[in-house]
C-alpha cells in the first residue's frame, strides 16, 4: 500500500521556497500534499500577498489551527516533512498536531543565515539576551505530548534550537546548504564580466504600510524615491568608473513593478542571481545573505549603506555589521570617491566552511525520498 505523504510549508508555498527545499517536480513525486500554513504559521510573510505564490492540485492553504487539527486527524498522514518551522508562531500546537495525526515527521532546514553564523546560531533567540533569552528558550522546549521528530535534515547538526530534535530518537540526517546546491545547478551567465547589484527588494520589505508587521515601517514614497535616486546615481558612477555594465538582481519578493525604479540602463534579472554572480567582476548589495555566493566564488564584493537617516535603523545596523563580520568591503553613499576605492575579493573561511557540503553530493529529494522509506520499512 502506497505511503500518503505531506510537506508543511510554515512560510509559505511559494515557488522560492519549494525550489529551495528540493524542486517543485521532485517534491511532487515523494509528497501527495503540498500543506500552506503561513496565515497562521507566519502571518508576517502570508500578510505581504508575494507573486510568487504556488498554485497547484496538490496544494492545500490552511487558515488556522483549528483547520489545520480537522485536516490532518481527517488525512491521517503516514508521514509530515516541516519546512520553515524556526520563528514559527504556534509552533509547538503545530508539531502537537503534526505529532499526534501521523505514523511520522520530519524537520527540513537547510537556509541557516550567515548573520547568525557569528553570534552562537541561536534561531529563536536572536533579539534576545540574558534572562530574556533563558526563558524564550523555556518556551521553546518540546512540550511533553508532542512527539520529536523522526528525521532532521541540515547541514547544521547540532540542531541549535529545534527542541523537536531529540538526541537518540531524532536521525539527524546530513544534507548541503540550499546556497551550495544552488551553486552547483548555476549556469552562469554568458557575459564577459559585470556588476551584480543583488536586490533586497527594501523599500518592499521595509514599506510605510498596513500590509507590513515583521518589519519597520520606513519608505513611504518620498522615502522610496529618494532611495532609488540614490542608488541609481551610485550604480550608475560604478559603471562609469569601471566601464563595465550594471546588471540588478532582483530579490524574489520585489514586487512586479519593482523594475521601473531602477535606471533604464540597468539589465534587469529575477530568479537568476546565482547565475550572474558567478560571472560577476563586482557585486554590489547592502546585507543581502546572497553573499554567501560572493564568499564560494572569491568575488569582490561591495557592502552599500545610506546615511542612517535614509535607511531603517535595523538595515543600517546590518550593513555596517555585515561587512565587519565577513570582512566585505563597505561603501558609504553619497561620497565623490566611494566608486575609486580598493575592493577585496570575498572568502571568508568560517562562511566557505559552514556553507561547503556536510554530505556526498547527493541530489536533497534523492536523500529524503529513501530516508523516509527506510523508515517505513522499505
């Protein structure tokens, strides 16, 4: 009898996030259900309505606990894979749920940021210190009726702080960071040579608006305008200084018309920033994690911050620290001689460590597809 299986996005089925956790195809062929739960999971992403969305068959949006609790006790899943679980509001009445609706589950979580690299990899305590922090991590324990997961897959085998991972009752299965296997299906493009400005779509994300709850609220439109001014004119004296051409990567949350802000010069590319970094002479961004390709392939990259007063403090702050701890090289705009400075290649050594493969190169689905089957028996 063929086993019924579900893979539970908690920050939503969105095409990003299932390329991310394997593929679309591949994930089709081990999962039946494809299970939305980010209205309630994680309101802050499902409130922002990205384009990208995954429309299918096999997908199922669930608007509450309450819905999700008459939807698995009714599926009565032999076995639940859970993406996107760290930060997870309800977290531990979803895995109850999880837990006591199927024969087994799993935890896949393979997007690990490198910000959190330097400061001790702790994913639900991270604005936390001190006695704050001790008791975050209290709440954050399994609860006694919910059972810990049958599988792990990381490249981060500690498994920091998922309680749901359980020393000698969870198989901590090792698989490569969701940027290293995008690194090796990359096909770069075919150009000479050029600057990356790899987007983090921040007038978006940081926007003056109701949609908006995870994050500061900054760029009304005058904020916005003034933003793309600034760095259209500074892309643009970079192109001018090194003759070389300026390719801008968007963020896969820009929204659709994102692309009409940015200089008419400027070559425009969604979903393929792998592809142009890894032929880029120059990558320019503010704190964007896509570094972590710029670290892989030694590229000189520019870390770009705006006066504090033309940035949320929160992205101000991480810029700055971003290029001191991966030592990048930053660049403060407007200044008549930022574009002339010397830039260092990327590579820091502890990121290249955490980012390069923990496992043989093993396709992500090929190695979850057969661990779940050797749990049922074959």
């Amino acid at each position: 009898m063929k086993q019924r299986r579900a893979i539970v996005f908690c920050h939503g089925a969105r095409e990003r996030t299932l390329q991310e956790s394997g593929g679309v195809v591949c994930l089709s062929q081990i999962f039946d259900t494809i299970l939305d739960t980010s209205e309630f999971s994680k309101p802050w992403e499902f409130n922002f309505g990205y384009h990208d969305l995954f429309r299918g068959d096999n997908v199922v949006f669930l608007s509450s606990l309450s819905d999700a609790e008459e939807f698995f006790r009714k599926q009565a899943f032999d076995y639940i894979l859970v993406v996107g679980l760290e930060w997870s509001k309800d977290r531990n009445s979803l895995t109850r749920l999880i837990s006591e609706n199927c024969r087994d589950w799993g935890i896949l979580f393979i997007r690990g940021d490198m910000l959190d690299l330097f400061h001790g990899r702790r994913y639900d305590t991270r604005w936390f210190i001190g006695w704050r922090q001790y008791l975050r991590r209290w709440l954050k324990k399994l609860p006694n009726d919910t059972r810990p997961a049958a599988h792990y897959f990381s490249n981060e085998l500690n498994a920091f702080e998922f309680p749901e991972v359980v020393r000698g009752k969870t198989k901590v299965v090792p698989v490569n960071h969701s940027d290293y296997i995008k690194l090796k299906n990359a096909n770069p493009s075919r150009k000479d040579g050029e600057i990356v400005f790899i987007d983090q779509a921040v007038t978006f994300t940081f926007s003056d608006s109701d949609k908006n709850h995870a994050e500061e609220r900054f760029y009304d439109k005058k904020r916005a305008e003034q933003y793309f001014e600034m760095l259209n004119t500074y892309l643009v004296s970079m192109g001018e200084t090194t003759g070389l051409g300026v390719t801008v990567c968007l963020h896969p949350n820009a929204p659709e018309d994102y692309p009409s802000s940015f200089h008419p010069s400027f070559q425009i590319s969604r979903g393929k920033t792998l592809d142009h970094v890894a032929k880029a002479k120059l990558v320019v961004t503010h704190c964007s994690m896509a570094t972590a390709y710029c670290h892989l392939l030694k590229v000189p990259t520019v870390i770009l911050v705006f006066p504090k007063t033309e940035m949320p403090k929160s992205l101000y702050k991480s810029t700055i620290r971003k290029a001191s701890q991966e030592k990048l090289t930053l660049q403060r705009w407007p200044t008549s001689n930022a574009p002339k400075i010397a830039i260092r290649p990327a590579g820091h050594k502890v990121i290249t460590a955490f980012l390069n493969p923990v496992t043989q190169d093993e396709p992500l689905c090929d190695v979850m597809e057969q661990e779940i089957k050797n749990l049922a028996g074959g």
